[in-house]
C-alpha cells in the first residue's frame, strides 16, 4: 500500500490570466468566481472561485481579504 499524496498547497494565483499554479508543478485554469451570495460573478465582487480540471481534481479556493494584486511590467 502506498502512502497517500500530499495535498498540494498554492504556490501562484493570476486572476488575470484565470489560473493556479499548485506546489505540485500543476496549473489549473479558474472556471468561476462566486460572491458572497453563491452567486457567479467577475473578480472583483468574488470572496471565492473554482480551479481545477477532470485530469488533476476540482479545488475552491478563498480569495483573502487581503489579497494584494501584484501587476508584472
């Protein structure tokens, strides 16, 4: 019997681009972002989403509240 996986943890969010990057070396596209409400909405009003994919697993992911946006030049 073998020892069960560690659950990756993430490494790198980019709402701009709509993906995770997991400590897994996996990259999940986001497919939804939720507000407060449950109800779908853009990033802006999202306090969670949705990453993930049928090959590596479906994730919700908590948008903290004080998630800063880092913009790359």
């Amino acid at each position: 019997m073998f020892p069960p996986k560690p659950v990756p943890t993430v490494e790198i969010v980019n709402h701009s681009e709509r993906y995770v990057l997991f400590s897994d070396g996996v990259t999940s596209p986001i497919t939804t972002y939720f507000d407060d409400e449950g109800e779908e909405c853009d990033y802006d009003d999202a306090v969670v989403f949705v990453a993930g994919d049928d090959a590596h697993g479906w994730w919700t992911i908590t948008i903290p509240d004080d998630e800063v946006e880092v913009v790359l030049h």
